[in-house]
C-alpha cells in the first residue's frame, strides 16, 4: 500500500538505539502511459478506478460528473491515456475526457434515460 507523508525511524542495533530522524516519501509522480509493455511494467495499466459525482435524485436531462483514475503497479498515474479507450457500459454517447495530468481524466455527461441499467 502506497504509504506518502512524513515518517519517523530509528535504528536498534546490538542494544544501541540511533536518534529518530524523519523521512519523506512523495506521492508517486505522474508519469506517460506505456502501453507496449507487460502488466506490472512501470507505466503499464494495472488499475482502473472510477468515481461519480452525487447520483441521489437524478433525473433524465441531469448531469454527472465522472473521475476515472489510471495507475501502474507502482501506483503511478499514468498520463497521455488515449481517451477513446474509456468506455461507459450501458452510455451510448461519446464523452470527452479530459487529462488532469495526475493520472485521472474526468467527464460530464448528460443522463438520457431513466431506471436501472441492470
């Protein structure tokens, strides 16, 4: 699990304890998606997550926003995704993404019908 922030170590050896210091581990950095390599290869998609906005209430004309993160096996976002390639099972319209440039790309698409697709 990707563990970023601030964290203290010390070292014990032979009964003799080091002073604390502090580390820094940086959230992984967005990197070019590398779509010729094999799954676990840096920059090859492993990973595909997506997130909408509120859908309580919504009805036929509303609109919803959708996040789609793209991360590698080192839990780098994968930027320069070809965008067509993201497909919404069940929409039938052709949104436009847009890269955010941290490895999520995000949408708004406009809610065509009304019930449950499923």
């Amino acid at each position: 699990a990707l563990q970023a922030g601030n964290h203290s170590i010390s070292a014990n050896v032979n009964s003799k304890v080091s002073t604390e210091n502090t580390i820094v581990v940086a959230k992984p950095t967005p990197i070019k998606s590398n779509n010729t390599g094999k799954l676990g290869e840096k920059g090859v998609v492993n990973n595909i997550a997506m997130t909408m906005g509120d859908t309580s209430n919504l009805q036929s004309g509303d609109q919803l926003g959708i996040t789609v993160t793209i991360t590698d096996a080192f839990h780098n976002g994968l930027t320069e995704i070809n965008t067509h390639t993201i497909n919404l099972d069940g929409f039938n319209g052709k949104p436009v993404w847009k890269d955010e440039g941290d490895g999520s790309y995000t949408t708004t698409i406009t809610l065509t019908e009304i019930g449950s697709k499923d």
